[in-house]
C-alpha cells in the first residue's frame, strides 16, 4: 500500500539502480528532498537493475513503488532477447543505438507524474544526461521540457516539475559528484547484458568503466566481481 508523505518538500525519482540515477537520488536527498522512488520491471533483459534499486531505496530509508509494464514490442536489445546488445564502436556515435526503448522516459515520466500529482509531490527527479542523449531522443532536454509543459496542462494541480540535475554532464563528471554525495556504487547496476558480473564491453559498462578510470579509480564492480 502507497503511504501518503508527510513532509511538504515531496518528490518522485525515478530509479533503476544504475549509477546515474542513484547518484540524482543522493542529490535530491541531500537537496532537502522527501522522495519516494518508482521503479519499473519492463521486461529487460538487465533484471538485476531492480535489485540494486530497491537496495539503494532500503539503504536511503525511502519508499518505493515497483511498476510493472510490458513494453514487448520495442525493437530493442534491452526487452527483446533475440536482438543481440551490440558493441558500439565509436561510443560518441549520434547514431540510436540498439538499447533504445520506444518511448520509455515517455512512459515512465507518465507514471511518475500521476504518482506524483496524487501523493502532492511537485517535482519527479530524473537521472538523463548528455551522454544518453547523444543517442536516446527522450533524455534531450527539450524533450524533458516540452513535456514538462504539456503535462501540467493536464494536471489538476499545477505546478509540477521535472529536475535533471546530470542533464549537462558526462558519466565522468557524474561519477565524481557521485562520489562526493556518497553513492555506494558496488551496490548499483549498469550492465545491459544482464549478468551477475559486468561484461565490460556493452555501452553502459565501456562508459561506467573510463569514467571511473579517468578519475584514477577502478570501478568497484569489478573489484567485486573478482571477489
């Protein structure tokens, strides 16, 4: 059962226990915020995602909410397993890449907005930023702003809105501010091919992993991978 927030500085995140937005939610938290987390189960192939995000959620004493939607007919790697997670060769590619979920920040945000608009919350906290733009259409920011403004058309209450704390920066420099907040980043997930371990040749682990050695650091998944 959803409990109703009693603190007046309520927010949603959005939280799928990767690195990106685990680190929004310790900004918000250590922004003032009261959030409650909305994870969603969509079929992906990453299942180990909601895991990590409902520890994160417990970590942070923070209620959550588990949607689950079925998005099956995206032509995507990521919920269709007969699409291989493909390795990019040039990671700064504009090129869509196979990951794409058709209209997932689309639907997710929906959600979030009706949680939000019937629990009082005035701001949903959302992990998009310039790396996943350059190739996810809905993570640019005048996608985040346009919707922002046709949802509160439609709203009984007025006045919501959408915060990306990371939109303008690189997984290098989130990782830091990560860092700084105090994200327990062994116990977040980023890998699209869904293993125990990372693959260390996906996307998501490629950027994960240089961004932690560009800062001097090993990614601590791997260090727990070796354990």
């Amino acid at each position: 059962m959803l409990k109703k927030l009693n603190n007046s500085n309520k927010a949603i995140i959005l939280l799928s226990g990767g690195a990106d937005s685990a680190t929004t939610l310790y900004f918000a938290k250590k922004n003032g915020y009261k959030l409650h987390a909305l994870i969603f189960d969509y079929g992906q192939r990453h299942k180990n995602e909601i895991a990590s995000a409902k520890q994160i959620a417990r970590i942070n004493n923070i209620d959550y909410t588990l949607q689950r939607i079925n998005l099956s007919w995206a032509k995507s790697s990521l919920t269709n397993k007969r699409i291989k997670v493909t390795k990019r060769r040039n990671l700064s590619s504009k090129k869509i890449p196979l990951t794409y979920v058709s209209g997932r920040n689309i639907i997710f945000l929906s959600y979030a907005v009706s949680l939000a608009e019937s629990i009082g919350a005035k701001k949903i906290f959302l992990g998009a930023h310039i790396q996943d733009y350059s190739g996810y259409p809905d993570c640019r920011p005048e996608f985040i702003k346009s919707f922002q403004k046709t949802v509160n058309f439609g709203l009984k209450e007025k006045g919501l809105s959408i915060q990306t704390p990371l939109i303008r920066k690189n997984k290098k420099q989130i990782i830091k501010m990560g860092l700084k907040l105090g994200v327990p980043f062994e116990n977040t997930y980023s890998c699209y091919q869904g293993k125990k371990k990372p693959c260390c040749a996906c996307d998501s682990c490629r950027f994960r992993i240089a961004a932690f050695t560009q800062l001097g650091l090993t990614d601590p998944l791997l260090l727990k991978s070796q354990n």
